[in-house]
C-alpha cells in the first residue's frame, strides 16, 4: 500500500487521524504509506500543490540498487538497520470527546440513510426528511431519547450549525452512546462482525489497548464503523459505505 485515503470531511479526519497515528508506532517506523483526507488534502489528491525543489543527494550505486521485481514498495529490506535507541512507546495524541453535536449528525446519517460528509452545515431537520412530519417527527423523538433532554425549540428549522450549538448546551451531561445509538451501532455491528465471531465491543478494545487511544477515539470509530459499513445507496447518491467488508 503506497496511499491511504479517508473519504470525509477536513474538519473530522477521524480514521484518517487513527491511520497515521498508528504508523508513528515503532513497529511501522520503516513505513513509508501516505495518509490523506480527501477534503483536507485535495490538493495533494489533485496534483494541484506544488512541489518543494528537490534537493541534491550523493547517489551511491551500490547501496540503492533495487532487485527488479519486487513485489511490495512498502517492504523494508531485511538489511535495513533499526533506528539506535528506538524508544519503545511514543507520546500518545490527547483524547477527543464524542459530544451531543457528534451524536445528532450520526443520528441523522442513520435515520436520513446518507453519510456524514453528505451533511451541509446549512441543511435542516426539515430539509433532510423533505419535509415529511411522520420522519421529521420521529427524528426529533429519536434525537430527544439519545440525549436524554425535551423538546428542542425550532430545532426542526434550525440549520445544522444552530442544532449542534443548541444540543451541545442542553446535552452537557451527554454521555454515548444514548439508547437510541447503542441499538442501531449494535445492530449493525453484530451484521458486520458476526461472521468473525467478534462483538462489537471489539473495536473500542482494539482503539484503546492496540492504538493506546482515549475512549472518545474509541466512540468515533465505533460509529465510523457501523455507519462505513453499511450496504445500499445513500439518498444523496453514492454508496452509503465507506468501509471494504470482507466477505
């Protein structure tokens, strides 16, 4: 693998984050696999950056002869020498926090059938459901359960910006995943995992012991997860996965 690209938005480059946080493990420090988002770094997508001048190398013949035919770009030569003094853990990134706001724009995603990065700031419950009551009005249900608070005053109207202000205040004390996410995630999780045997908390296990990251990390991955997964097509066009399933 010489690329790595998450599909989603630059202002939440979750997997994308996990990816390049596990190639700083010592394990992977010969790894040379490119992580990108492909809002945040269109331009290097593109090819519409400029590249630095290149810098004069000595070139030694004997030591940078490839065999011909090899079949991975990423393998390390077996002659390649470990760093001296490899330290045997590195600094671990602060934990992020899965909030009321992250909650309702994957609780819209599940219920509108549409992924995340298909949301505008500028939609609105009432635009997403196309103004139908009997969905719009189920959403606003579903939102009230998982955060645990009344009714939220125009929040069918409001833009997704002014909703996820407004539930970040009233949901303080907001703690994931709500009854409302805990059923749908587990749902699709237990489809997608069961053929391996694994629970769906196996993906917070693997987040926090093998990544060595915060539980708020391990929430966000778990909703990747469950909705990256999921089969058909969005309402919005394209496939609602961004996730390969093995089968």
């Amino acid at each position: 693998m010489e690329r790595f690209v998450e599909i989603g938005v630059k202002s939440s480059p979750t997997v994308a984050g996990l990816a390049a946080n596990t190639l700083k493990l010592p394990e992977y420090a010969h790894s040379t696999v490119e992580v990108l988002n492909a809002e945040r770094d269109a331009a290097v997508l593109f090819a519409t950056d400029t590249d630095p001048e290149p810098e004069d190398v000595a070139e030694d013949d004997s030591a940078t002869v490839v065999a011909e035919g090899t079949p991975e770009p990423n393998v390390v030569p077996a002659v390649a020498p470990a760093p001296a003094g490899a330290p045997s853990g590195t600094p671990r990134p602060d934990d992020i926090p899965f909030d009321a706001a992250d909650a309702t724009l994957a609780l819209i995603a599940l219920s509108a059938k549409m992924r995340i990065d298909q949301i505008e700031e500028l939609d609105s419950i009432e635009s997403i459901t196309d103004g139908a009551s009997s969905r719009r009005n189920q959403l606003l249900v579903d939102l009230g359960q998982e955060l645990n608070i009344g009714a939220i005053d125009g929040a069918a109207e409001a833009d997704l910006a002014g909703l996820r202000s407004q539930v970040t205040k009233l949901a303080r004390t907001y703690k994931p995943f709500g009854p409302v996410l805990s059923d749908a995630i587990n749902d699709q999780l237990r489809t997608v995992l069961g053929p391996s045997g694994k629970r769906p908390a196996a993906i917070a296990e693997r987040v926090k012991k093998t990544w060595e990251l915060g539980d708020g990390w391990a929430k966000h991955v778990t909703v990747e997860v469950a909705l990256g997964t999921r089969e058909g097509t969005s309402v919005r066009g394209g496939a609602l996965g961004t996730c390969t399933r093995a089968r």
